[in-house]
C-alpha cells in the first residue's frame, strides 16, 4: 500500500486525516481532522460543480478556465495529495489491526483459529483502555476506507469526463498530476474492499464492548452510502460501478494518448521547419548602427510587449493571423535596480531578490528579452537578435500593483518548455502569447477553442492595443518606421488578409 500512488479520486476520498501526528485514545482531535478533511472534499466538490463547464464535464461548452481557477484547483489537489499521504502511507498501516482473512473475539471461552488461514484473535473486556484503543482503530480505518469509497463511487464518472483537468494535472504537475490509474488500481483491488468489510463486520460483532458510542466518526459510518450497499451486501452495485469507471478510465486514456500524439506531431512539425529561413529580416540591418539601437533601447521601458513579423520563415506561414511572434522586455538592470518588492514581509531590492540572483549575468550581457522559442522553451535574448524581423511593434500595458511582482513573475516562467499544445489552460510549458497571458492575468484576454482546446495567438495580444488597453510606443512595417496613427496602423496589420476576427472590448481588464 505504502508504494501506491493515488490520482484525485482517492486523494480527495482518503483525505480525512492531516499530517499531524495524533494518539489514538484523542478522539476529539481525530474527530477534528476528520472535518477538516470532509471540508476539503466538500470544497473540492464544489469546485466542481462551479467549473464544470470549464473542466469539460458538460459537453460543448467552450469557456476556458482562468488562470485563478488553475491555480485553485492545484491548490486543492496539493492539500489533498498531502493528506492522502498521511492516511494511507501513514496512518492506515498503524490502523489497520485485522490484517487477515479471519478473526474471532475472544469472550469468556478460548477460541483459536489456525495461524494458516491468516486469522487472529481479539481479545476484548469491557472498560479496559486496550479494548477501546483496538476498536477506535477500527473506527479510524473504516473511516479512511469509507470515505475512498464512497466519494470514488460519486466521482468518478465527472471526474473521467474532465478531461481538461487531467491535462492540467498531468502537464503541469508531474508526478502529483498523473495519479488516475493508481487510485483507480486502489479502488478495484479485491483486497481493499474486503478489508473494509472486515473491518465493518468487526465493528458490528463488537458493539457491545465500546464505552463511547455517536462520536463524529461513528456517525459518519452509519451515513456511509458504501456501508449500506455492504450491510445489504449487494455486491451487483459494486461490480456495476467498477465496470463503469474502467469502461470511463480506458476512454480517458485513450483520448490523453491522442493529445500527446498530436503534441509530438506538433513539436516535430515546428522543429523541422522552423530552421527554414529563406532571407534575412529587414530590420537586422539596425543593429549595425549604434545611434540607431540606442534610441530604440531608450525607449523600451519594462514589461513592453513586442511583436514581430517575419513572412521569411516557414513557420510564420503556419501562425493565424498577421504578427507570428511575441516577447516581452524584462527591463535594464539600470531601471529595475530603483524597483522593491516584498520578500517574507520585508521590502527589498528587486535585483537582491532570490529569484532575480539566477537571471542577473544574463541581464548584464544585455539579454533582457523573454520570450518563449520552440528551442529551447522559454529563454533570455538580445534586442539584437530579435530584431532578425521586418515588422516590429512595440506596446505599453497599463496594469495596476507594483511593476516588480510581474518582473518576478516573468522570470520565473524562464526555462518552462514550448506547449506543442498551444493549450493556455496549462501552465507547466507555454508559446510565446501564453507568456504575455500569464504575465498579465488579470486583463480579459480574446482567445479562441482550436482542436478542443483554447489558444491565445500573438494577434489576441495585440488587439487589446488597439481596445486602447495598451499603449503602442514603437513600430516598423516592411522594415521601415512608422511615426505617428499606431492605433490606426495597428488595426489595419491586424485586419489584413488572413487576420484574425475579434469584436473589440469595451473592458480591458
């Protein structure tokens, strides 16, 4: 048991313990943290039944999940992945005293049963503390067990239709994310499910013996819809349900399976194509002339959005609309040196901060653009090298909070690989607009469902320029500069042949 992993149905279902360590004969604590842990469950629950559009649980429905929601469901998943642990890892194992097939309780008479068939004997006497700390271990494994079981049977088949949310999982959390097959492994093993009917079989034969009776634990195991389907030991219910959720589980697997098929599909097709450069940006011819480069630099401020346009490339072809690319400008040492933010509640230099430490050597050698590149992910360069473009546009977001808590948030995106999948609802490998969309969270961004997912392309970016929620500061068309109408010239790169169509907003956040 110890080296099974269990997915969400049975974190959120055997989450009923926290990681603190309680005795036995406290039955008040246990009771606690047993409420704390249906707490959780219910949150989860609700959650749920909130996002279930967004999730995929009700079909066609097309509303991505925002990156709170993201966020919230991980969340969940990490405090009942957590708590798993303490339950099954843990305290189950210490819990867990009728390890056999068999066991007789021992009264006045003698009883044996033959070490062969993997009995044992309990031997129980009214007001002795051993008697009830054996029955209270019961009570706590029945209690574990229940709770997998019951809230598995109710899940589990919203939970196979989430698809959305197992690809978050599985992309952004690793090890954490890919745990359905392993809690559905705990669910349909025999073993399991005859432990708890041992165990719920022994609590019945030794009811005379307990002193306290209509705990928190005990009522909860008389509401368990799992115990009555075993009290009335229909069994059908059970293989009914378990037929089910593997007929749900290989569906599931199978869907995921084509997801990262096409992800490979994608990746090699970006690869192999993406090394096809028939010329030269016109703007490359900018960087030899230093006067040039320094005006430009100058006026750059942090956290501007820069789009390019590169029709030369293979792959721009390939990438809706007018702009194939985005980035941002992280800022000059020089600027974010003046900036502060907040670390374990006292305030400090931006540049003094942990997560700044890795990134200043690059900073200093002038790479203060991010932006996310099919190799190597996302990555660090030069004004220099970025400027292999024939058109370049440059806009100012106007956001609210301090500049140097998006700063920190930029760079920890440095290193994540490319999404092949171009799926903004995961986070753990992102395109070059996902970036923009991470960074800049809080603006209602257009998007648009592609192949069963939503993508945001470099153009979504660059519309909310033209809503006036951002500011454009610099542009080149066709290698040559623009000076003055950027809105006006914005909206007609953006409307040309093959654009994408988008209703502008009348919010920008």
């Amino acid at each position: 048991m110890n080296k099974l992993s269990f997915n969400i149905f049975g974190v959120l279902l055997l989450s009923v313990f926290s990681v603190n360590c309680w005795s036995i004969t406290d039955k008040e604590y246990a009771e606690e943290v047993l409420s704390q842990g249906l707490q959780i469950n219910d949150e989860f629950l609700e959650f749920l039944d909130a996002r279930s559009c967004e999730l995929g649980i009700v079909p066609n429905c097309n509303r991505p999940l925002s990156i709170k929601d993201i966020a919230r469901l991980k969340s969940l998943f990490r405090q009942l992945e957590g708590w798993k642990r303490e339950a099954f890892d843990t305290l189950l194992p210490v819990h867990d005293k009728i390890k056999g097939r068999r066991f007789i309780i021992k009264h006045n008479q003698s009883h044996k049963i033959s070490p062969a068939l993997g009995g044992i004997v309990v031997s129980l006497k009214h007001n002795e503390d051993s008697s009830q700390e054996f029955i209270e271990s019961i009570l706590i494994s029945s209690a574990i067990r229940l709770v997998m079981y019951d809230s598995f049977f109710r899940l589990s088949v919203p939970l196979s239709k989430a698809k959305k949310m197992r690809s978050i999982l599985a992309s952004d959390m690793g090890a954490e994310g890919t745990l359905l097959r392993e809690t559905f492994q705990v669910a349909l093993d025999s073993k399991n499910w005859k432990k708890v009917e041992m165990d719920l079989k022994f609590l019945k034969e030794s009811e005379a013996y307990r002193l306290i009776s209509d705990s928190f634990i005990e009522l909860y195991l008389e509401k368990s819809f799992t115990k009555a389907k075993i009290a009335e030991k229909d069994f059908s219910y059970k293989v009914r349900n378990l037929l089910l959720i593997n007929t749900l589980l290989t569906h599931a697997e199978l869907s995921d399976a084509m997801e990262r098929i096409m992800g490979k599909i994608s990746e090699f097709f970006g690869n192999t194509i993406g090394s096809i450069q028939v010329r030269s940006g016109k703007l490359k011819k900018l960087i030899g002339h230093t006067p040039t480069m320094i005006r430009l630099k100058n006026k750059l401020k942090p956290l501007d959005i820069l789009f390019e346009k590169t029709p030369f490339r293979l792959t721009d072809q390939f990438i809706p609309g007018f702009f194939g690319h985005v980035a941002l400008w992280l800022g000059t040492p020089e600027e974010l040196m003046n900036m502060r933010v907040d670390f374990r509640g006292k305030e400090i230099p931006l540049l003094d901060h942990p997560k700044m430490l890795p990134f200043l050597e690059r900073m200093s050698q002038g790479k203060l653009i991010v932006e996310a590149l099919r190799k190597p992910g996302v990555t660090m360069n030069t004004f220099e090298n970025f400027l292999d473009v024939d058109d370049l546009v440059v806009v100012r977001p106007e956001f609210n909070g301090n500049p140097a808590e998006r700063i920190l948030k930029t760079v920890e995106l440095v290193g994540r690989p490319y999404d092949f999948n171009f799926d903004v609802e995961t986070e753990n490998a992102i395109v070059c607009s996902e970036l923009i969309y991470q960074v800049f969270d809080e603006y209602d961004w257009p998007i648009k469902r592609e192949m069963g997912r939503y993508t945001i392309s470099p153009d979504h970016v660059a519309w909310k320029a033209v809503d006036s929620c951002f500011e454009p500061v610099m542009m080149f068309h066709d290698g040559k500069e623009i000076v003055k109408n950027y809105h006006q010239e914005l909206r007609s790169l953006l409307e040309r042949r093959g654009g994408i169509s988008y209703t502008p907003s009348s919010n920008c956040l």
